[in-house]
C-alpha cells in the first residue's frame, strides 16, 4: 500500500509540473526549458508570502494564487520579449530558454541565502492518514488534491471558456482561427502566462517537499518533458495518466530497490515505452506535429 | 554574473600590472622555484614570483552552478581571512593578493582553472573545492604542475598527495566520533540514509564495518541522487523499520527533502532522532521545519567556547555578504589560509618543495576557532576535536560530547584494526 499512495503523491507532483508544460510544450509547441525555473519562481514566491503573512496555516493557500500570478507575468514577459520570434522554430526556444533558466538561477542565487530559503508547511498538513496499516502523510494527500483542483480547472477552462475555445482553435488551426477574428497573438500571451503560472503553482507544492534554492528546477525538468511527450503530446489526459503511472513506479522501484536505481528504471520504462509508441499514450492532431 | 568576472579581469590586470612593476623596480626577481632547483622537482620550473611584496594566491570556488550554495561562503571567508593576514602584515612581510576564480560547479573547469592559476596567474598556492569530484579534478594538476591545493572540506578520507592539504576532517575525525557517540548513547539499531556519491558509499562502508565491532546493528540503507530532494519512499522505509537512530550522510539541498519527508511522515526526535554529517549553522534554518532535538557531528560548531572563536565570529559577523553564522567547512578554510601562512613562515620561503620540507620537518600548528590544530606533514591532514551537537531551538548546537582529546588524522583507518586491508584498497581503488 505505502509505495502505491507515496507513488501517487509523487505523480502528482510530477503532474502539477507537467501541466503547464503541456500547454506551452503541447498545444503551443514551445519547448521552454525555462518552465524548470519558473517553478522554481513560484516556490520563492512561498518563502515571501511567508515572509508577510507569517501564519503558515495561511500563508500557503494564499502563496498558490501568488505564485501563479507572479510565475505567469514571467513567463508573460519571456513570450512578449523572446518566445513570439521563435513559434515557428521549436529548436531555437529549446537554446534560447535553456539560456533563460540560467540567467533566472543565478539571478535567485544572488537574490536569495546561497544555501535556499524555508518555506514551511501549515500545521494542517502536520499527521497522517491511516489507510490499510499505513501512516499516509496529509502533506501528501494535499499534492494530489491540489493537482486534481488544477487539472480539473484547467480542463474546463480550456472546455467551457471562450477563453478556452479560442485557445484550442488557435492550436488546431492558427490562420484559419486567425479569419474567424481570434486575436491569436493575445492567445499566445494568455496561453503561455497559464502555463507558466502553473509552473509556479507546482514551485508551491515542490517548497513544502524539497528544497527552496536556485536549483531546484533542474531535477523536474526532465521528467516533466517525459511525462508530456509520454503521455501524448497536446493531450491532458495523457498527460495525467502518465504523471501518474510514472510516479508510482518510481515509488515501488524505490520500494523494492534503491532510490537511485528507481530513477534510472523508471525512465528506462519510459524510454522503451516512447520506442514503442512515439507519439505517447493518446494522440490529437495539432499544429505542433506537422 | 558580469559584474564578478569584470572584478576578476580587473583583479587580474592589477595583478599583471603589479607584477610587472615589481620586477622593472627589481630589475631580476628571485623566483621560487630557483631556490630549490634540482631538489627533485620534476615538474616544471615554476613561475611564481614573489620578488614584489605581495605573494599571489588562487581561490578557486563554485559562485555559479549548484555547488555555489555551499561554496560562496568558503570564498568570502577566504577573502576575510586575506584581508586580517594582510592587515596584520601579511605572509613573510609580503600582502596577498588573490585571484578569484569560478569553478562553475563543473570538474573539468576545476582542473582547467588550476591549471590556469598556476601556469598563468602564477599563484603560490591554491584554495577552495568542495565536492570530492572538484578534488579529483584539481589532483593531477596541482600534482604535474607541483603546486599546493588547500581543500577545506570533511571528506571520506584515503587521499593523500604531496601537493594537497586537507584542512577538513576526514573520516576517523567526524564519522568514528559520531559512531563512538551512538556506541555511548547505548544506540542498537541504526539506520543509513546518503546522498549516491563517494562520500556517503565510502562513510557508510566505514560505519557498517565499525557498527558490526561496537554491536551496532544497521537496520536499512538508503541512496538518493544528490540533485532529487524527494525522500518519501525512503522515509517510509524508515518509519517502518523503526530504528533508533538515523545516520544521515545527505548532502545538499536533498537533506531539506529529507528533513520534510522525515516530520510528514511523523517521526520525531524524541523517538527516531537523525545524526547528520552536513548540517550545520547555516543549514538548519533553511530546513523549513524546526530541527530541535538532532544531532551533527562536526570539530567546529559555533558554540564552541574557545580562546579564538568570539573574536572569528564577530569578525564574520561583521564582514559584508557574511551569512551571520559560522560553521565548521567555512572554518576549515579559514584555518586553510593561515595554515598555509604558518607553513610558509616556518619553510621561510614560498617554494612548494621547501614548504613541503617544513611540514615534514617541522610542527606547525595555528591556534584555529575550533582549538589549536596541528599538521601532520606526513599526510597533510590536521589533528582535529571531535564535537557531537544538538540543535537547539536558535538552530545553534549544544555541545553534547566530546573526543577527550584532538584526533589525529589516520586518512586510511590504519590505525583502526577492525577496517581490513583489502576494504581499504577496495574503497580507496573506488574512491580513484
């Protein structure tokens, strides 16, 4: 039981760090390396909100929507200056934002204590959840509901909204979207600000986990670009089960072997999954896969 | 980032200007490796000119990359103890002048920067490097070059180079004292928990062997990659193995992961307590949970009541970019530099080989925040006190033990009768 709930936890962590990457990766086609970074944002963005709401049984519930926001006009600020260049060349935002993310990390290291800042959880997520035997941490089931809030928000949005319809126009067909008198540039910029906003969501959920430091981006990057290119580029759902499905591997490979060769065979199992399906768990036909 | 590589240009030039000044007024400056040659020397003649009166020194540290967390702060206490060796005259009447140098968290910058230091800056001495692999990196430099590397850090030990003094504890002075610790608190299970890198392999490898002699047993073993802050499986396995101590070898912002799965998952102090190896002043604030009630095994804590440290912690508090707080690796470079200071006073020259010569020869000891610490010429280490800490509610440490006298460095746990020949070749094969 303890590897299949830790596991969960842990895929939605990976979820909460892919979801925008699937926007801006997925249905934008921008591979922005940067999105490691803009967590890393929204985690500082944490540590300050706990620097003026000192109560942490507040601070955090308020840093979610702070982190969003400020982790958004980041990535707002990249696609207005650098990203809208560069739509039609995939390979260029990969160096360019790659470029990016080291300028943002050395910024937060001279910004920031070198050795990172505490960011604490609420007493609310002090104790356990007793499932089957085992002492569940609530910090853990916080994870996976606040990336349940986020993906349902996400999904209906992107369903229900103008906002939403417009955005998958623009994807599925950008200049016929473009006649029908979508302002795709704006869709681009709202696009890529929830996305990026989303990143820094996931930065509140990885504070009260790990450590709040320059670095911490660096170690979700990766597995957030696999998580995306497995579970189907452009595809939500996808993108949830393969968060998952890697997660929980993770945690039972840790379970039965160690924690570092749980990495290795957790992303082997993707790879060799990606050898046998390339275009990843479900497919949709999109601009970004001409 | 720009404005330090123009400080360093800047730095360099003056340094070049310096230089050349200083012999243009000397009109044929002693060189140091003139003094020596033919004493056996195979490397290069060396460059190093101290004919002005200043004396150039290297410090080489990570300020970018991941490493720049750990590493910003040896520098900067670097640069303090420059400014009060210069203030009080410097070494052999002659100022330091240092250039800093990036090593950007990357090893082969590590060894290019060295090799930069010592064939172009000509520096008489190197200081800095905190991972294991930075060492590695910087070995077959300093050694072909014949030019000496001060490294400040506690490290799993079975080194040992001629052009090398370590300044930090390594394992019979920060591992043994806490398993002798552990062995008097009448601790019978323990749990390992590591970063996957030679140093928490090699210290685990030592505490499982010296664990089995004191009747200790070891209950789990635990590796995370060092860049994965996420501990919660790991921690479960804890949790269900129950222990009664946790040795924690964690390195890094990992121990944050670590530090948050351990209170998620309801363990405490009172009954799980955690010793940790790389926790120290500067590191439990940054938790982002208390830590009150754990321990860490260091030779130097803050605390200390020694005749040196008020004076080393007021100074530290007071000099600019300072993080407030002392601790222990940020100590070892400070005794780094006067040790090298103390070295070259008693060789009477700057000159590797004769440097070397007086460490052998003679006994040099600096009277260091954590007490007065001597050289062992033989294998470049330093005797050290043990120190067992708990972290008390100020993130400071209350002494809890201490070895009842200062340890002398046995690198290879030769005098240790339970660590086997063929362990030691094993790990210091490993370890290459």
């Amino acid at each position: 039981m303890a590897p299949l709930l830790n596991g969960s936890a842990q895929g939605a962590l990976l979820l909460l760090a892919a979801l925008g990457l699937s926007l801006t990766f997925g249905q934008m086609g921008v591979i922005n390396m940067a999105h490691g970074e803009f967590l890393m944002i929204g985690a500082f963005a944490a540590y300050l909100v706990q620097q003026v709401i000192t109560a942490s049984n507040l601070s955090i519930p308020v840093a979610l929507p702070v982190a969003f926001v400020v982790a958004g006009l980041f990535g707002l600020v990249l696609e207005v200056t650098i990203i809208r260049w560069m739509y039609r060349r995939p390979l260029d935002t990969l160096l360019v934002t790659v470029g990016v993310g080291l300028i943002l990390q050395q910024a937060a290291l001279q910004i920031f204590p070198s050795q990172g800042v505490p960011v604490e959880k609420p007493r609310w997520l002090d104790g356990q959840l007793t499932i089957l035997g085992y002492n569940w941490p609530l910090r853990q089931v916080f994870t996976i509901l606040l990336a349940t809030v986020c993906v349902a928000a996400l999904s209906a949005w992107l369903k229900y909204t103008s906002f939403g319809r417009r955005i998958r126009a623009t994807v599925h067909n950008r200049d016929l979207a473009e006649t029908t008198g979508i302002s795709t540039r704006s869709i681009d910029r709202l696009t890529f600000f929830v996305g990026s906003g989303l990143a820094g969501v996931a930065g509140v959920a990885a504070s009260l986990i790990g450590g709040t430091n320059s670095q911490m981006g660096a170690q979700y990057i990766i597995p957030a670009f696999l998580v995306v290119a497995a579970g189907g580029i452009g595809q939500l759902k996808g993108t949830v089960i393969a968060a998952w499905a890697v997660g929980v591997a993770l945690s039972f490979f840790a379970y039965w072997t160690t924690g570092s060769l749980a990495q290795v065979l957790a992303f082997i199992l993707v790879i060799v999954f990606l050898q046998l399906r390339p275009q990843g768990l479900f497919t949709v036909r999109t601009r970004s896969l001409a | 980032m720009s404005s330090t590589s123009k400080r360093m240009r800047a730095l360099v030039a003056t340094g070049a200007i310096g230089t050349t000044m200083a012999l243009v007024l000397a009109g044929c400056g002693a060189r140091a490796g003139d003094d020596t040659a033919g004493a056996g020397s195979s490397a290069a003649a060396s460059c190093v000119d101290t004919s002005g009166d200043t004396v150039k020194l290297g410090f080489l540290n990570s300020l970018t990359g991941g490493m720049a967390i750990s590493e910003k702060t040896v520098s900067n206490v670097l640069h303090m103890a420059t400014d009060e060796i210069n203030a009080d005259g410097g070494i052999l009447g002659k100022k330091i002048e240092y250039v800093q140098e990036d090593g950007a968290t990357d090893w082969p910058t590590f060894a290019e920067k060295t090799e930069k230091l010592l064939t172009q800056d000509c520096v008489a001495a190197i200081f800095g490097g905190w991972t294991s692999s930075s060492r590695k990196a910087v070995k077959p430099v300093v050694e072909k070059f014949n030019g000496l590397f001060f490294y400040p850090v506690q490290y799993e030990g079975l080194e040992s180079s001629p052009n090398i003094y370590y300044t930090g504890a390594t394992t019979n002075q920060q591992i043994i004292p806490a398993m002798d610790f552990l062995a008097a608190k009448g601790v019978k299970t323990l749990f390992l928990a590591g970063s996957d890198y030679v140093f928490p392999r090699t210290a685990n490898a030592i505490i499982k062997l010296y664990a089995a002699n004191l009747g200790i047993k070891i209950v789990g073993e635990e590796y995370v990659p060092l860049d994965k802050d996420d501990w919660t499986s790991q921690v479960a396995k804890i949790a269900a193995a129950k222990p009664d101590f946790i040795f924690n070898t964690i390195n890094g912002s990992s121990n944050v992961g670590f530090i948050k799965a351990y209170y998620d998952a309801g363990l405490t102090p009172a009954k799980t307590p955690i010793i940790s190896v790389s926790i120290a002043e500067e590191e439990a604030p940054a938790m982002g949970h208390e830590v009150t009630g754990h321990y860490a095994s260091w030779n130097y804590f803050q605390s200390l009541k020694t005749d040196t440290n008020p004076e080393f912690i007021k100074n530290w508090k007071a000099y600019p970019n300072s993080s407030g707080v002392t601790s222990d690796p940020m100590e070892a470079a400070y005794i780094s530099l006067y040790l090298y200071k103390a070295l070259v006073e008693a060789a009477g020259s700057f000159d590797v080989n004769a440097v070397n010569a007086a460490a052998k020869s003679k006994t040099i000891t600096f009277d260091a925040p954590e007490g007065k610490v001597t050289l062992d010429g033989e294998n470049h280490h330093i005797s050290k006190p043990g120190h067992i800490g708990r972290i008390n509610a100020d993130n400071q440490f209350d002494i809890v033990w201490a070895s009842d006298k200062f340890i002398e460095p046995d690198p290879y746990l030769e005098g240790y009768d339970w660590f086997p020949a063929d362990i030691r070749k094993q790990l210091t094969d490993a370890a290459g």
